[in-house]
C-alpha cells in the first residue's frame, strides 16, 4: 500500500487530488501539503523516521508552478537524499514534461486531473515502488539529510546544519543562528535536539543547543558556567554542564 504525499499550493485542486488519491485501493495513505516549505518538512521527518515509520512517504504528487519553491526545485533537492520518495508531477503544464522527466519522475500528469488518468500513474508508481524496495519491508535509509528549510524574505532557503552554530528556543519555535543570519524555524528544541545529535549538537541549557565544533570557550566565573559561540556568550545550566564537559574533553583528546 502506497504512502503518498500530495503538493499544490491550490487548495480545491488539492482536495480533489486528495479524494482521488484515497479511493485508489493501492493507496494506503494520502496526505496534503499546501507549499514545498511544508512538503520537505515532512520529507526530512520520514526519511529520518526511516522505511518503518509512520510518517514514511512512498511518492509525491507534486504541482511544479508554487509560490516560494517549485516542484522541480524540490525535485532538485531530493535528488539529494540517499532513498528519495518517488515523484509524479501534476500540472496544468504541457512545457515542463522534458524537466520532469530529467529528474526521473515516474510519471507527468495534466490538470485538470482524470480519474482514469491518474489510476494508471498510481499503476506505474505501485510497480516502480515494489522493484526499487520503497515498501515497509525495504533496507533502511543509509543517511539523514544534513539540511533544514527556512524562510527569508518569501523565498524558502535550505541552510546546512553543519552552518549553523546554535539554535535559541522560542516557545514551539527555535531561532538558527549561523555566522552571517538568524532564521526562525517552527521546530521544538527539543525536536531538533534529537535530529542533530548525530551533527554533535549538545544541549546546553533549556534554550540553547549548541554545536560542540563551534564552541570556542567554555567559562567559569564563581558557580557558574557559559560558553562562547562566535560573537555570542550563553549560559549553561548545572544539569547539562557535566555532560558538556565530558564531551569537550573527549572532543579534545581525538
């Protein structure tokens, strides 16, 4: 049964994709997104997640011409992840069919959508999905992207994880401060603390996550303790300093 991930930033052309989608029988799941911002959200959460994991996406119905990124951009940058989701494109868009196709996509559907039509994209991507091992019962991813979506001034960026230097909670957001920016993603801290721990981020104090390679003091004045991240001095809790300092130490002996 097939996971799918539907795109559009229209919404009744969403909606009626949507309910086609679920009354396919091969269709297991069919979920929605208005924007690519959203969509590679949740394509970062399922490939992390893993084959196995409730949020695992076989396939995306991706509209190309949306506000912010295209759907060739984001066909673009999956073609970066080590087991990327199957694509279809669905488009009112006869021109964009060579691009599509150059990026692998499995199939290119015209707006407005048939029933009879789409059934037969579900066809190619149901035998495509089997022979290349996208199933639950396929191997594991073998890596986890190293890049977060962010939004600056409308346009949606990817910012490496290995630039960003910190990150501040605010509230059920997290600010991501790099060298030369901050962006304000809507990701819990403690979300991201999970994600980046294999990034050698460390959590330093309930509103600061810090990556240990950026760290370029650790202080000690009285009973407290801070370190220095570049230009910024932050505060680090008695809870977590034990652990910081086991992790600077070793980091220093390697």
């Amino acid at each position: 049964m097939l996971r799918v991930l539907a795109v559009d930033d229209e919404e009744p052309a969403l909606a009626e994709l949507l309910y086609l989608l679920r009354a396919d029988p091969r269709v297991g799941a069919a979920e929605g997104a208005t924007d690519a911002t959203e969509a590679l959200r949740r394509i970062t959460r399922a490939v992390e997640a893993g084959p196995d994991g409730d949020e695992a996406i076989d396939v995306l119905f991706l509209d190309i011409q949306m506000a912010g990124l295209t759907g060739l951009d984001v066909a673009r940058l999956l073609a970066g992840f080590a087991r990327p989701p199957l694509i279809v494109f669905v488009t009112a868009h006869e021109g964009f069919a060579v691009h599509a196709f150059d990026l692998k996509a499995v199939d290119y559907v015209l707006k407005p959508v048939r029933r009879e039509r789409l059934s037969e994209a579900v066809r190619r991507v149901a035998e495509q999905a089997e022979a290349l091992g996208h199933r639950r019962a396929g191997p594991p991813a073998t890596t986890t992207p190293d890049t977060i979506p962010v939004e600056l001034g409308g346009v949606t960026r990817l910012v490496a994880v290995q630039d960003i230097a910190y990150a501040e909670a605010q509230g059920d957001y997290a600010r991501l401060h790099t060298q030369d920016a901050s962006h304000l993603v809507r990701i819990p801290l403690t979300t991201l603390e999970e994600r980046w721990q294999q990034h050698g981020f460390v959590r330093v104090h309930r509103r600061h996550l810090v990556a240990l390679h950026r760290i370029d003091e650790l202080r000690l004045d009285g009973g407290s303790m801070s370190v220095r991240v570049g230009d910024a001095e932050l505060a680090v809790s008695r809870r977590h300093a034990s652990r910081l300092r086991e992790l600077l130490l070793r980091r220093s002996a390697s």
